[in-house]
C-alpha cells in the first residue's frame, strides 16, 4: 500500500534505540526535553520491530505528554500507536488512535508554540493513515474523503511526490467503484504531478492502472500512448519491478487482442514473456493477471485445452478471496467448458458468475450506505464545532455592548443559531438521501449493464441444436431456463432500485408494480395520477418501509396507501405482524428513526402507531410548497 503522508515511510528500526535507553537507566538527571527525546528515538526505532516495547514507550510518552503540555509529542504518541494497530491489523483500534490524533492537532491550532508548517504536517500524515487504513478494508468512500483532506495541504507546500501518490490512490479507488471519469482524471494528475517531481517510477505508476480502462473502454489509441512510456520504464527495471512488469505484460497482451487491432502473434509473445516471469514468487493479483492474459491468446488460437489450464490459473483457488476479475475469468471458463463439451463445469461457472455479481452488487450497496453514514456523522460533528466556535466569537463581541443591545443580540442570535442548526441538519440529510438515491441509480445501471451483457454473453456462447440446449445440467434443468432465469432476477432486482417507470408514469405505477412482487402486499391509491414532489426520495422510503415489514415484522398481510391531494402526498404502510411496545419516546429502530429524518429533511411528518402481537401502522405526510405545474394547484389548498 502506498502512503499519502508528507515525508512517506522511512524505517527507522536502525534508530539508536540502545543507546537511548542506556540514557533513561543511567540515573542522570535528564530535563523533559531529553527525556521525551529518548522516548522518541526508542518508539521510532521499535515501530514494527518491538511491539511490547514500543507499546510501553509509547503510552510513557503519551503520559509524559499531559504532565508538561505537549501536544506535538502527544500527537506523535497517538500517531505510533495507531501504526502499530495498523501493522497488526488492528483496524478499529488504528482509527481510534488516529482520531484522536486528529482531535489533538486541532487543539493545537492557535497555540503560539507550535508552528504551521508542524500542523500541517501532522494532519497530513494523519489523513494518509486514515485515507490507507480505510483503503486496505475496501470502504472507498471513507479513504477518499481523507485522502481528499490531505490534499491541499500536499499542494500547499508543493510536495509533488505526496500528490501523485495521493491522486494515484484516489484513481485506484474510483476504478474499483467503477467510476472512470474521476479515476481517469486522478491518473492523468498523478501522471503530470509525477512528470513535474522528475520522477520516473511516479511517471510510470499511474499508467498502470489509466491503460487498463483506455482498454475496457476500446480506446486503442489513448492506451497505446499511455502504455508505451511504462512498458519503457518498467522492462528496464523489471527486477526491482518485478511484479509491476508482469502486470503491463498483461496489459500488452489485452492491447494487441483489442477488436480492429488484433495481433495475435505479438499479444502471444507478451503473454510467453509473463508467464516466464512466474518465479513463484508473483503476487497473487498479478499471477492471475498473467495466467488470464494467456488464456486470452489459447481461446484466440482455438487451443481450448491450453485455455482451461491457463483459466484455472487466473482465478483464486478460494472463492471467499475473489475479486472483480474473477468474475470475467469465471466467464471464460464456461465458455471454454461450453467448447470443450463439459456442461456441467459450464453450468457451474455460471452460477458463479451470477453469485458473484449479486454479491458484490449487495455488499458495495450496503458498504456505501454505512461509510455515508460515517462521513455523514463526521460532517455534523465538524458543523457542531464551528458553530461553537461562531458562538464563542459572539459571546465575545456582544460582552462590550449595553444591557439593552445585548440581551437584543441574543435574542437574535439564539434565533439564527436555531435557523441556522436546523438549516445545516436538512441539508446534510438530504445531502445523504441524494447520495442514497445515487448510489441506487448506480448500482442499478451497473446490475443492467454489467451483470446483463455478461449473462446476455454468455447465452449466447450456449452451444445450440435447433434452438434448444445440446444437453441439461448434473441435475437435469436445461441451461437455457436457468441462463434466461437469472437474466429476469437481475432485470427484477436492478428495476425495483430505481424503476424506470417511477420518471415516466410516476409515484403512483411505480409503487403497484413493486408491491405487485410480493404475494402478502396490497396497493390502494387515491388522487389524481400525476408526478408529485421528491418521489425518487418517496419510493425509497415506502420501498424501505416495505422491505422492513416483509423482513421483519412476520406479517401475513401488508397493505400500501397513497393519497394525493393538491400539494399534500399522505402514505400509509400497516401490518398484522409482531409489532413493538408504543411506549412514550420509542420510535422503532435505527431504520425507522433514518426513515424519519429522511422525512423531515422533505419537511413531512411521521407517525407510527404500534403494539406488540397487534401490528404496525406508520403515516407519513409530504406537503410540497412550491409551486410546480407538473405537481397540480397548491394554492388552492
């Protein structure tokens, strides 16, 4: 992984660290300064070397900290501490330390003893460390957001190499969500940031990863100039670079088997080139990478048992530790097996690419929604701050001024303190009811796209005789049905995201055709069919609410009302399933106080009406203030 700190990773385990302790077991009299200094040089020196001592000095250095006031070391104490989690793997335990190394540099803004350029550099290797620990658990979102917040401090001071490693890793990110645009734009940075530090490695990094999209996306062309200067730089360095190589053969190979600008015989002799490159000790990604390039130039040469070795190959042999390039290599071997004769492999590998995708479609959704959450959290309590300290400054202000004009200030202030609160509370929730429903559009488009030409794809590798299946499965189902089968659950699942039908006949269609899916839900509507206000964020909220209740609630029946009337949309979800106690301050759960303040942030209401073994009942009105020809007359309300 690389870091997006300031001075980057230095090891520091050749520190004097015997010497430093020789120090403090002297029984001199040591003045804090030198002894913090010992405490410094001995934490530095045991950093992924020493854990219990490195432990202990550091939290003797945190405690010495307090007793003299300084933050700076206290920063640093905190900081070693969550690199230490870190190396172990400690994640809760490394975020936890890194905070509180964040709240610590706050505090220090301000304080005459420590200068700039010391802040800065604490909060930019903290936002690095946040930024590669988020990054290494796969929560994207969150190791943007502080990679993001490093930035400008790396530009700032002009550190060019902290910028194309900061835009390389925010590129590698974005690729994985499966955004080129943005992941384009940081490559073609990191490329420029690391032309303007003179550095070849950084020059040649980002190409990596900008060729592997210009070929995806058929742009021959923009990959071919984009690759040419890498494959320069890393054949001359392919010893040190070893993996990096073998990572821009692959690549070589994809680009000579493009459409319109096949080569077969070079894209061969790269992909001989790879695989002599396998000395065993590749790492896992770039192994696979290797063995799928060749099994690319075997399937090109009709050499389909050649290709089933060089499949079974490019794929992890545990199916927990797969990744998004197992799912094109699983696509591979059904075709293969498809030619070989082999249905029932074909079958298999099938299934896997349908399992896979409905995974990773579930787990990102779901992913993104709790790291919005977070940076949601993060962002009110950064609000809460500045609005205290926008307090603080008034306070003061308003000390000099009469008793009349004071107790007039604050009778104002405390109302656009309210105003203002309440204000920045709805927008972030509907900030994070927009990046919900975003995230849904996405999600929906890449289920359509992504997972149905694949599936479409491989239908139509289907060997056929008379346009049915040659032969059925282990268990006797023809591969046909179940191909067509999972092409129609996609289509379900991808249309009840965001349906299509929501933007062309509105709220009212789309709701009967998603409680239609369910044989325990009824749908009543009242009103005049037309588009209402926010309904993208309505269907989310009524789909939710639905999907609470068929999880859940154990009901045998589940009835959906919506009325329209003017400018006020009223939606009434009800049950006979287990209920909960309607005691005075209970509102449900944590998705039933979300869907709340998803409410309110539409400036409706809520109500929920509920007692144990008799059901739930919740009514939500929307009233729409503006004024919309699409949305009828409120006026005349």
């Amino acid at each position: 992984m690389l870091t997006a700190s300031a001075s980057g990773y230095t090891d520091h385990r050749n520190a004097k660290v015997d010497s430093a302790e020789q120090v403090l077991n002297s029984g001199k009299t040591l003045t804090d300064k030198e002894r913090m200094g010992c405490y410094y040089t001995i934490v530095r020196g045991t950093l992924g070397k020493d854990t219990k001592k490195h432990d202990y000095y550091c939290r003797q250095m945190l405690a010495m900290s307090y007793q003299i006031d300084a933050k700076n070391m206290r920063e640093n104490a905190l900081n070693h501490l969550g690199l230490q989690h870190y190396g172990k793997d400690e994640f809760d335990e490394a975020e936890r330390y890194f905070l509180w190394a964040i709240a610590v540099t706050d505090s220090m803004q301000g304080d005459k003893r420590y200068k700039e350029s010391d802040i800065d550099d604490n909060y930019s290797q903290l936002y690095g460390a946040l930024g590669n620990l988020y990054n290494v658990q796969d929560k994207n979102l969150l190791a943007i957001e502080y990679y993001q917040k490093a930035l400008p401090i790396f530009e700032k001071h002009g550190w060019l190499e902290s910028q194309t490693i900061l835009h390389h890793n925010v590129a590698e990110l974005y690729s994985a969500m499966s955004n080129d645009e943005k992941a384009i734009h940081h490559y073609s940075r990191a490329i420029e940031t690391g032309q303007q530090s003179k550095d070849s490695l950084m020059m040649a990094l980002p190409r990596k990863g900008l060729v592997k999209i210009y070929i995806s996306q058929g742009e021959y062309d923009k990959a071919l100039a984009t690759i040419m200067p890498a494959y320069a730089y890393y054949s001359t360095h392919r010893d040190e670079e070893h993996n990096d190589y073998t990572e821009i053969l692959a690549s070589m190979v994809k680009l000579h088997l493009m459409s319109g600008h096949e080569n077969l015989a070079k894209a061969k002799g790269f992909a001989q080139e790879a695989l002599a490159c396998d000395n065993g000790e590749l790492m896992t990604e770039n192994r696979c990478d290797v063995y799928a390039a060749a099994c690319m130039v075997a399937m090109r040469e009709n050499n389909w048992q050649q290709a089933l070795n060089y499949g079974l190959k490019s794929v992890h042999e545990n199916d927990d530790e797969a990744t998004m390039s197992d799912v094109g290599c699983y696509e591979m071997l059904a075709n293969i097996y498809m030619h070989l004769g082999d249905t029932d492999k074909a079958q298999q590998y099938i299934k896997k690419v349908r399992a896979m995708m409905e995974h990773f479609a579930t787990s990102h959704y779901q992913s993104g929604l709790s790291q919005m959450e977070v940076i949601y959290e993060t962002e009110k309590k950064e609000a809460e701050i500045e609005q205290l300290q926008r307090e603080k400054r008034w306070f003061i202000w308003g000390g000099s001024l009469t008793a009349l004009v004071l107790l007039l200030t604050a009778v104002i202030f405390f109302l656009m303190w309210r105003s203002l609160k309440l204000r920045r509370r709805t927008a972030l929730i509907e900030a994070k009811l927009e990046g919900e429903l975003t995230e849904r559009v996405r999600i929906a488009r890449d289920l359509h796209d992504r997972m149905g030409g694949l599936l479409t794809a491989i239908r139509l590798n289907i060997p056929t005789e008379s346009g049915k299946p040659e032969g059925p499965d282990a268990s006797g189902t023809p591969l046909l049905p179940l191909v067509d089968e999972a092409i129609t659950e996609m289509r379900h699942v991808a249309h009840h995201l965001l349906p299509d039908s929501l933007s062309r006949y509105g709220i009212r269609r789309a709701l009967s055709d998603y409680c239609r899916t369910f044989s325990n839900v009824s749908f009543s509507f009242t009103g005049e069919e037309r588009h209402i206000a926010h309904e993208e964020a309505v269907y989310c909220i009524v789909h939710e609410l639905v999907n609470n209740a068929v999880k859940s609630a154990d009901a045998q029946h589940i009835q959906v009302q919506l009325m329209t009337a003017g400018c006020l949309t009223v939606i009434n979800v009800s049950d006979d399933g287990k209920g909960f106690p309607s005691t005075e301050g209970h509102n449900g759960g944590i998705g039933l106080r979300d869907i709340r303040e998803r409410v309110e942030a539409l400036g409706g209401r809520l109500d929920i009406i509920s007692e144990t073994g008799k059901g739930t009942e919740i009514n939500i009105e929307i009233e729409q203030h503006d004024e919309n020809p699409q949305m009828g007359d409120c006026t005349a309300q």
